[in-house]
C-alpha cells in the first residue's frame, strides 16, 4: 500500500487564522488525514508557517520591530489555534527554521547544478529613496485589465489577473511612495515556457480527475502561455541564494514556501523522509483557489526538474472562498471570525465550528458563513439530532437496564445498513467531498431519530419488556456506529460519546469498519458510563454579541484606518479641463451578456450605443451573472482605445462603482434614457 503525504497550505505568519482559512484547506485537510489514519494506511500530515515575503516586512516596517518579532508572535499563534482546534498535524513547522534554510538552499543548487535555471540579467524597478529594489510586493498601481488602482506587482486582487510589475499602470513604490525606475540586476529564472511543452502539458492533460476550477485555471495558463518566472529576488529578508555574488538576493517566496512541505516532513521523520516524497507515494495539497497556480504549475515543474524519484501532486482538491455575513472575509477591514477570538469566546464549541464549516464547505462555489445560520445549524442538527438521539438512548438505558446492554436479538440486515449509510460516508470521503460526507453521517443519526420515535420504546416498556429490549438494543447499537463514524468529523464528540457508550472499539473493528464498511456490533453486557449531553444550544445572546462585535470591530479597524487608506489611494494627479474634455462618456443598454470561457472574472457584454452595437470585456463576473445585466444601462467609456484580451477585441470600458467592502455597483441614469445618450 503507498504511502500518503498530506499537505496544508501554509499560513501566512502575517495574522491569525480565520474561519475562511479553515473551510477552504485546514478541516478538509484534517479530515482526510484522519479518514486515512482510521484506514490503517501510512499517513503523513504536514504544514507550518509560511514566515518570508513582502507583506511581513510592511507590517514590521509598520509596528517599528523586527520581521522575525512578526512571524514569532503570529507563528505560535497559528500553531496554538490549531492545536486547540484539534487540528491533528504530524508537524507544525515553520519556514524560518534551520532545516527549511538547508533543504530549500539545497533544492535550489540541486536545480542550478543540473542546469535547470535561466541567469538571466533585466531591469527591475528599484526605489531610490529606499535605496533598493523592489519585490512585486512592493508596488502598486493600476491594473492594466480592469483599471484598478489598487494592484500589486504581482497581483490585482481586484479582477485576479497575475501581472507583472512592468505592467502596472503608473507604477508606485509602497515604500515611499516614490515612482521607482528600472535598474539592472541579474536573477535565476524557471523556465516554465520550455517545461509547458517538456511536461506541464501532459501532466495537467492526465490529471482528469482533479475539480474543474483547478483544471481550468491551470488550462487557461498552459493556454495563455507560460514565460520564464525568477526564482530569486532583490530583498533583505528570506533564504539567502546560496551562490557566490549574491549578496543581497533570496529565494523567492514561491520558490520556497512549497519546499517547506519537505523540510516539515524532514523534521517529522528524520529518518526516512525521503521516503514520504519518493517512490509509491501520494502526494495530495489541500490549498485555496488562489493558490492553483503555484501548487499545480510551479511546484510540480519544479520537483520534476529535481528528479531523483520525486513524485508530483496526485491530487489537489482546491477550495472556493467562504464569505461572511453578506460580504467578501477582509483581513484588512477586520471582517472576519478570527480562530483564536472563536475558541475563547465560545469554550469547548470546537466541534460545533467543525460540523458547521463542513455543512457549509466552498467545495464548488463559494459558499457563506452567518452566525445565524450557525446557531441554527447547531441548535437543530447537533442538539436537536445527534445529541438528542444519544441522550435518549444513553437515559432509557440508564432507566431500564442500569445501564447494561440487553443481548443482541434484532433481525435487522447490516449489509443492508452498511450500503445504506456507511459506504455513502466512505465513498463521499475517498472523493473529497466533505460536505456531502458529513450529510450522510447525520442520515444515520436522523435515522436513529425516526427509529425511537416509531418504535416509542418507553410506551412499549409496559406491555412488551422482550421487543423493548431488541428496540434498545438496537438503538444503543446505531449510536455505536454514529461514534465510531464521528471520529473522522468530529473527534471531541466521538471520544466523549465513546465513554458514555462504555466502549473501547477495537483496532480490526475500526479497520473493517473504514475499510469494508462493516457494520459495528457491540458486545452484549457492555456496562454505559456516565450521561452527560453531547452538545448545549447557542442562545440568542451569544450570536447578537458575534454579530455586534463583528461590526464594531470592522468600523473601529475603518476609522483607525482613515488616514492609512488615503494614503494608499490618493487622489490622482490633477487634469485639466481639456484633459476631461477628451472622455467620450455614453449610455449604453446591454443587449446580451455571457461569460468568457476559461476565464473565472470575465463577463462578455454586447452594448447598444446609439445604432451601433460594441462589445466589452468586463472583470465582473464574480459580482454578476449574465442574467442580472442584461437590461441594464451603463456608463460607457466609448472612445477608449480598444484592447485584445482572450483573443477578443474589448472596444471601451463600462464604469462602475466599487464600495469599500469591494462590492460593485452599475452607474445607471435615475430614468431610462435613449441608448448612445452622452455624458456631460
């Protein structure tokens, strides 16, 4: 049997986790480990802080201290988090740590011996102020897509284009402020446009299996084609290049984030972690959406580069995003349920967030987190179903047998009751498909339900004692197979269930019970232990406090930000009158609307403009279906120079507004117009 190795995302050392980051990688990620384990099959879970990159010496910058005082301070919060959450990592590492320094260092001369690196000398903007270059990071300005102000260097996190800073419309330095200018540098490239063809090709064209968002993010950048990308950067803080004359250089983060899998495992298993990366092995990434394209295109290209046995991701089931409450998570704006905040303030609830983050997982489209509905789910689901069948049972036990388990005399098939709810909850899980898994684990607790309540054991007690026995007996024997199945989704609830149920569940019965979906059944005059209810409801009180405080938190965070958000978006600079005169604005009506194919962001929109019909390209389509804007009459940039994109001409730009939760409003006239009216 191979051997699994599991990896989770690595979190940024910049923030506490939140529940966005637990829905989309760290609970499924869990829970697969875990389903693994309880299978018998050699397991390997590994993650850690991700601690180098731009956004950590900012915030240093920031706070007047140190970037490693940032990744210590949020390295043990992440970890501490985790671990009171059950996260159940063979190693929580961190990237700052001496066996990351030696494998990425190593990774790297292992690909710069074989000669799989490009030196290549270009200009890179540099900031005189400063007095140093700049990482993608460190600039910003407008997207040259969808005309945002605020892009990075690397990214627009607006419309999710992947830019390069020499792309960026009126480039800013974020470290003064400055336009910085182009000076040379010499930095090592990974040569992606020749791996497309060599191998990254083939290997996406064989991965039929993985969810259509991965296949098709990764297929429109083999489409698009792919270029060199620099492995190195011009910073002070990182993995030194371990060349001579590098003096000032460090492995790009990407380049080594990913390694930090490696040099986790090293520390979990010292003696054979080679063995976990090598040979018959699977290798599974449980990874955010945003991160597809370095966890299925680089970092695969670069372990086949390195060889020597390396195997490349078998699968990476890619989550969509959890949104909260109506809006986009922002750290920024402090939107968002924060873990170590959650498991303070609602104590011994870790497996309440476990059910409802599973119950609402982002497996295909994004999906919402509410405190509302998480009260509901809780209060209906785990109080009303699963903690209400395993109270009643465990109680009349008590009552009618001292709580001794009546001999097994039922008639009910358990081939029939494996196919009906075990083998649906293996299958589900097999297929990474966690919400629905969960589902029917809770069929099985509904069908315990329904059972006592058809059979009314505690009216039948008085005129048949023997059929009360076998309806006890068998109910007592469902609540066995409802904690043995518990432990993959929610391990405190399991371990307290089990000591009330008086068990220990052998080792072969776990195994054929995970691997064969046999049925479990336990021994007669097993002895019960103490009842206690498995789950306390949430009372209106505590959710009103969440929701208050969710919204005091994100105006408190605004308005210590005022001056922050000015200062990153600035008026432009002055035009004159003739400079407007030059903006031909309409009133167009959209005529049709569909999406661009391959493309997540893009809508393509065909406008009536007086009695010409122009086709726009708009990055909206995670704002608005086609249906919504038909109709609609939008301002319109009509004499802007048009501009190819996906192999579609995109004649002008229809104008929206964006409020601060990032959220997009159409510019409409108050009353309907004449389609091509203009805009004085």
């Amino acid at each position: 049997m191979p051997k699994t190795t599991i990896t989770a995302a690595l979190p940024y050392a910049n923030g506490p986790v939140h529940i966005g980051h637990l829905a989309g990688v760290y609970l499924p990620a869990d829970t697969y480990a875990r389903f693994l384990r309880l299978k018998g099959e050699e397991t390997l879970f590994v993650c850690g802080s991700d601690e180098h990159g731009v956004p950590i010496t900012l915030r240093a910058k920031k706070e007047g201290i140190t970037p490693q005082d940032v990744v210590d301070r949020y390295h043990a919060l992440i970890r501490d988090s985790f671990t009171n959450l059950d996260i159940n990592f063979d190693v929580y590492s961190r990237t700052s740590s001496a066996t990351h320094k030696e494998i990425s260092q190593d990774f790297f001369l292992n690909l710069l011996n074989k000669k799989a690196f490009k030196e290549i000398t270009s200009e890179q903007f540099f900031d005189t102020e400063a007095q140093q270059f700049l990482a993608d990071r460190y600039i910003t300005g407008e997207c040259p897509r969808c005309h945002n102000d605020g892009a990075y260097g690397d990214q627009c996190e607006k419309c999710g284009s992947t830019l390069s800073p020499n792309e960026l419309l009126n480039p800013k330095s974020a470290l003064s402020g400055a336009t910085p200018i182009l000076k040379e540098t010499k930095n090592w490239y990974l040569p992606l446009d020749e791996l497309q063809t060599d191998f990254l090709n083939q290997y996406i064209d064989s991965r039929k299996n993985w969810r259509p968002t991965v296949l098709g993010q990764c297929k429109s950048w083999l489409n698009d084609g792919l270029k060199e990308r620099a492995m190195t950067r011009d910073l002070n803080w990182g993995i030194p290049v371990p060349v001579e004359n590098a003096e000032g250089k460090v492995l790009y983060v990407w380049f080594e984030a990913p390694i930090g899998y490696i040099s986790a495992t090293k520390e979990a298993r010292p003696n054979d972690w080679e063995s976990w990366w090598t040979g018959d092995t699977k290798l599974i990434h449980f990874i955010g959406k945003d991160n597809i394209v370095f966890h299925c295109i680089i970092f695969p290209a670069m372990l086949h580069l390195r060889g020597d046995g390396y195997v490349v991701p078998e699968q990476v089931p890619a989550n969509e995003f959890l949104n909260l409450e109506g809006q986009k998570i922002s750290t920024s704006r402090n939107w968002a349920v924060w873990l170590n905040e959650y498991l303070e303030e609602l104590p011994n609830r870790q497996d309440e967030l476990r059910f409802v983050l599973h119950s609402i997982a982002p497996e295909t489209k994004d999906s919402e987190f509410t405190w509302k509905d998480y009260q509901t789910r809780v209060n209906s689901e785990l109080v009303g179903i699963l903690g209400n069948f395993a109270n009643r049972v465990l109680v009349l036990m008590n009552k009618y047998y001292q709580g001794k388990i009546p001999a097994r005399t039922h008639t009910f098939d358990e081939k029939e009751l494996s196919t009906r709810f075990l083998i649906p909850i293996t299958e589900k899980l097999s297929q990474y498909k966690f919400r629905d898994a969960l589902n029917s684990f809770m069929e099985l607790a509904r069908y315990g339900n329904k059972f006592l309540a058809d059979n009314e054991p505690w009216k039948l007690v008085k005129t048949d004692p023997a059929k009360t026995e076998e309806i006890m007996q068998f109910a007592y024997e469902i609540l066995c197979n409802i904690c043995m199945a518990a432990e993959v989704f929610l391990p405190r609830t399991h371990e307290n269930l089990r000591i009330q149920l008086g068990i220990e569940f052998p080792n072969n019965d776990k195994l054929a019970f995970w691997n064969h979906n046999q049925w479990y059944i336990p021994n007669p005059s097993t002895q019960t232990g103490e009842v206690r209810l498995l789950f306390a409801k949430i009372e209106d009180e505590i959710i009103d406090a969440q929701i208050q405080k969710l919204h005091n938190s994100m105006s408190t965070r605004e308005s210590a930000n005022t001056s922050e958000v000015d200062s990153t978006t600035p008026m432009k600079e002055v035009i004159q009158y003739e400079d407007f005169g030059k903006l031909d604005l309409r009133i167009a009506t959209v005529l049709s609307c569909e999406k661009v194919e391959k493309v997540d962001k893009l809508l393509k929109l065909s406008l009536e403009v007086g009695k010409e019909t122009c086709t726009v390209l708009s990055g909206i389509a995670q704002h608005f279906s086609p249906e919504e804007v038909v109709g609609k009459q939008v301002l319109y940039l009509y004499n802007l120079a048009p501009r190819k994109m996906r192999g579609i001409e995109s004649q002008g730009m229809i104008l929206m507004a964006e409020d601060a939760d990032g959220s997009l409003r159409f510019m409409e006239p108050s009353e309907a117009v004449q389609s091509g009216s203009t805009v004085a």
